[in-house]
C-alpha cells in the first residue's frame, strides 16, 4: 500500500518570497507522483507530474518539484510566489491502477 | 465548456434521507471516479468505474451505490443519508485506467450536509 506524508499542515510566506511544499511517501513499489491545487470552493487541478525520466519536473504557474528516490520526497517549490498562489496544495501517489493517494493537504498562505 | 461537470453543486438534507449527485465529462476518458473530502480536507477514493465497470471500491458502506449509465456518466446515490456523510464528494475522470500516471481531471464538488 502506499503513504503519502505532507510535513506542514500550513505554511506562510510575504510575496515575492520562495516556497517550499514538503511531500514524503511510502511504497513498495514504483509510484507515479503528482501535485495538486485546490483553490477555494473549487475542485483540483493538477500543477505537475511525476512519471519517469528528469527528477526535476515543471508544471503550470512556475512551480516546480524534484523526485528523490533514496529519500522518497517529491518537495514542491516556487522561486517567487504570488497572492494568487493561496491555496492548498496535495500531493498524491499512483502505483498503477489510477488510484490516487492524498497526502493531508498543505495551505499556502501569501501574505502582502 | 466544463470538462467535469458536477450537480447539485450544495445539498442540504435530513437525516435517513435518499439522495443522488450527478457526475458528467465531456473530455471523452474511460475512466471516472468519486472522492470524498472530509470537513478535515483529507481527499479519500471511493469508487472507479473503467468503461461503465467497478474497477475500485474503498471499503464503502453499501448505503453508496454508484451508478454509470454510460462512459460520459457516473452517479452517486446515497441512502439512509447519516450526518457523517457531509463532505464535499468530487468526480474526477481520466483517459484510461491501465497505466498509473494518468491526470485525472476534477469536478468542482458537491457538498452535501446532512441535519
């Protein structure tokens, strides 16, 4: 079975700073990795994928994420973030079979 | 043009009460699912259905019982509604089912809640 652990239930940051999201999961097997962003009353959207290949994987928005396979994380970074990045933010594991694996979630705050 | 449409969008209902949400994608992918967020925003799968079959089913009470008339189609119908039921439930849709990295895309949500 797989686990995913998010490590910060919230994280604050002032505009124009950067950002980290951190995701640890657990499996026995090879996982696919992705992030998610849930803005208010809206469902998710996916900001990038891991599937194979480059450990470092960009998606929308200017977020990026690294795959680390020795220290099984999937951390989710932005140079410089906005007050329209305020959201929360899952990560999530797929070991085949399409069935997704959230972590608890991570709220961004960007505060001006 | 939604991609993952979702409806009723808010249902506020009693106790013991029977219900259904309804769930439509018009990206033309196999495979459909419902999650369960819960008042803590923990995201749970409850059900997929590839091609109109149940392929996955989370240990869900038999009092949920989805329904997919077609491809495009899945639909939740709830009985005997318990107010541990209220969360926000999603559907979600991707093209197919056998590979794992499959985006599944979201629907907005329906949150019902139970009194």
């Amino acid at each position: 079975a797989q686990s995913v652990t998010q490590l910060d239930s919230q994280v604050p940051v002032f505009e124009e700073a950067p950002v980290e999201l951190r995701c640890n999961y657990s499996s026995s097997v090879s996982v696919y990795l992705f992030w998610y962003v849930q803005y208010p009353n809206q469902g998710l959207q996916l900001l990038l994928k891991y599937l194979s290949g480059s450990t470092l994987v960009k998606g929308i928005n200017g977020f990026e994420a690294e795959f680390n396979k020795s220290q099984t994380s999937f951390h989710l970074r932005k140079p410089s973030v906005h007050i329209s990045d305020t959201a929360e933010y899952f990560c999530a594991v797929s070991a085949g079979g399409n069935k997704l694996v959230f972590g608890a979630g991570t709220i961004l705050r960007v505060k001006s | 043009d939604t991609a993952v449409s979702q409806t009723p969008k808010y249902l506020v209902t009693q106790m013991g009460n029977d219900k259904s949400i309804k769930c439509e994608q018009n990206l033309g992918h196999d495979t459909m699912y419902w999650y369960k967020q819960d008042s803590k925003k923990f995201l749970k799968i409850m059900f997929s259905y590839n091609n109109k079959e149940l392929i996955i089913n989370e240990t869900v009470p038999n009092r949920f019982s989805p329904k997919s008339p077609d491809k495009a189609h899945l639909n939740l119908h709830i009985n005997s509604l318990e107010l541990g039921d209220s969360a926000v439930y999603f559907c979600a849709s991707s093209r197919r089912l056998r590979e794992g990295g499959d985006t599944q895309y979201f629907g907005p949500g329906t949150r019902l809640t139970v009194l």
